[in-house]
C-alpha cells in the first residue's frame, strides 16, 4: 500500500539542489498541482536556506540524513552528479519510495541492472 492517499499530492524531496534543481525541477514544482516539495536535501545549508526559504519547504537535509526523508515522502526526485544516483536510488527502492533521477540512471551497465 502506498504511503500517499487517493486524492491526495505526492510528497517529494529534491536530492540535490544544483543546477538543474534550481533552474528546471524546483520551478517545475511551484506550478505542480498534483505535488509538492515536502523536503531538499543538500549538502549546502546556506543553499538549502535560500531555497528552503523561495519555495517553502521547511524540511531540510544533509545527504547524512537522507534515510530520514525517505520515511517523510512518496517520491525524490534525483538531481545528483552522475556517480551518485544509483546509490540514492537504491536506498529510495528499497524503503518503497518513488524515484524520479536525472540522466543516466547510473554510470556502468552493471549499475544499472542493479
């Protein structure tokens, strides 16, 4: 059973707040009626602040932390470096969370098929 309820938003957490989040994934939100940001995780406070502050959303995180939000979300989206997104990926899977990640999905074949 899911963690979200019928009718209701998906919660998601951005992972990364580069600049792909800033310029496409986080503006993409703010006009997003079926989802909503509930979380950013980064490993920048003062960036997490800024954008924590422009789009409201209160949760912020560490990468340390990362377990914590996968118990406070539907979805993340993934706005990693490259070598990064399988191990979010994983994680997020199997605590039965929703992934969204930038491309590529990994960065070997035998990333991938894990």
């Amino acid at each position: 059973m899911s963690k979200q309820s019928l009718g209701s938003k998906v919660r998601y957490a951005v992972v990364g707040l580069g600049h792909i989040a800033q310029v496409a994934v986080l503006p993409a939100f703010k006009n997003a009626r079926n989802s909503e940001i509930v979380a950013l995780v980064s490993g920048d406070p003062r960036k997490q602040k800024m954008l924590g502050k422009k789009y409201r959303v209160s949760r912020l995180f560490s990468y340390e932390e990362y377990d914590q939000v996968l118990s406070l979300v539907d979805a993340v989206y993934l706005a990693l470096p490259n070598h990064l997104h399988k191990e979010y990926t994983v994680r997020a899977a199997e605590a039965g969370v929703h992934v969204l990640c930038e491309k590529p999905m990994a960065v070997t074949e035998d990333e991938c098929r894990r």
